[in-house]
C-alpha cells in the first residue's frame, strides 16, 4: 500500500508555476505537451470517492495559464483507473480524508505512441513517479514520467531549484554533477560525447555512454538548467535500433530546448 506524500501535491503545484521563464521548443513543428492537474481525494475505506481534472497547462508555451485543451474521457478514465490501482492511503487532517494532488502528462498525438514516430504522444497518461534528494545542501524533489517502448525506454524529468535563483556558475555546476551522477548510477558508464548547447541564460549538455555491465545499449540525457527548474531528457536504446527510430529519437531530443 502507497500513501500521497505532502510532496506529491506539492511537486503537482510546481508543476503549474515552474514554466514561467522557459518552456520546451522544438526547431520544426511543436509537438504539444500539457501537464494535467488532478484533484483527488481517497477516503477512509482507501477507495477513490473524487477525482477532477482542476487545470491544463501548455508546457510549450510558457504560460501558467490554464490551456482550452478538451481531454479524451478515455485519457481521464485512464489517468483514474491508474491512480485506483495505486491504492493510495488516505491524506487524514482534523480527522478526516482530504483532498490532494497528483499530474498526467498528455499529448494529443495521432500516431502510434512506439518507434518509429516517437512523440510527446508516447507519455500520454503517464503519472509522475517522485523521489526525494538532496542538492546543494537542501532538499529536492525530481518528479519523473516514463515509457518502456520494449526494446527501448523514454523519460522526462524536472525539478524545481531549491535556490531563489541559481546562477550561471551554479547551473553548470548542478548539471555537471547531474552528469556524473547519472553514469555512476548506471554501472560506472563510460562516457562517449558531450555537446555543450548552453546560453547565457541556461546551461545545457547533452551527453551519451555506455554501461560497463552491458554495451548493448546507449543512454543519452539532455540536461537543461534555467534559474529556476531542471529538466531532463533520456533515452536508453539498444544497439541496431533501425535508422527511422534513431531519427525520431533525434527529432525528440532537439525538441527540448527552453526558448
């Protein structure tokens, strides 16, 4: 059994005021990308007794304005029946069940959500999965949505720096350190190319390697760091992936860039 952490509303709540100052930008046409705002509320007996959408933003625009975006019954019947089989704990206070939130990403995409035509569209119902760390001495919170292709595997990810407002020396110090975190994490990869694509105003690296334990795949990450937030891009794929699926993996990466 899984309880709502306080963290989980709030990481929700972020979600809704990180985008101000940067959003994604893709070169050729947008993609489009919304973060949907669940309120939800699990009563005593652990059932699900509310559950409504409460705002859609446009994470491509750059706006924390609600989006006039009509979602798919299907996509909320799903986004419900995900939070039930979480069976979540009851949020108590004074005594009684009350409510919080959680946050689905969507897209509305025709094509199929798997390679080759890999789009935003892939993440569609995906709820975060949130885990607590520590970065530059204070506490943090990386929310994560993520996709199993089968032979290959796709993420975002973003947090909010816990910082009033992170310098540029800092960024690049927090993305360097994000960097090698990530190849320590995956069985002391090596690392193979990095390509700095940072600005004055953010920092951004992207880079490839290899787990030692099994060169069959190649995981790479675009790191993208403004003054407020953290977002990042990955992709694990085999070797041999056929061409169109590396193309649109390509076209997916160049997507995320804050303009």
């Amino acid at each position: 059994m899984k309880s709502l952490r306080p963290v989980f509303a709030a990481l929700a709540i972020c979600a809704t005021l990180l985008w101000t100052n940067g959003h994604l930008h893709a070169k050729d046409a947008e993609p489009p990308l919304y973060i949907v705002l669940f309120r939800l509320t699990i009563g005593e007996d652990d059932k699900l007794q509310d559950f409504q959408v409460i705002k859609i933003i446009d994470l491509l625009s750059g706006s924390n304005n609600a989006a006039p975006v009509e979602l798919p019954q299907a996509f909320v019947s799903h986004a419900r029946k995900k939070v039930e089989g979480e069976h979540f704990k009851p949020t108590i206070r004074d005594g009684k069940p009350t409510s919080t939130l959680t946050s689905f990403l969507y897209s509305p995409a025709n094509e199929k959500n798997e390679p080759p035509g890999i789009s935003f569209g892939a993440l569609n119902g995906t709820m975060n999965d949130t885990t607590n760390f520590r970065l530059l001495g204070q506490d943090a919170a990386v929310a994560v949505f993520g996709t199993n292709f089968g032979r290959s595997v796709f993420s975002v990810s973003y947090y909010a720096m816990p910082l009033p407002k992170a310098r540029r020396d800092q960024r690049e110090t927090i993305v360097e350190a994000e960097v090698q975190r990530c190849a320590a994490n995956v069985q002391n990869a090596e690392i193979l190319s990095r390509r700095n694509l940072s600005t004055d105003s953010q920092t951004i690296m992207e880079f490839t390697c290899k787990p030692s334990r099994n060169k069959a795949l190649t995981i790479r990450c675009r790191y993208i760091c403004n003054d407020r937030q953290m977002l990042v891009c990955t992709a694990v794929t085999p070797d041999g992936l056929p061409a169109e699926d590396v193309q649109s993996f390509d076209r997916l990466f160049e997507t995320f860039r804050f303009r």
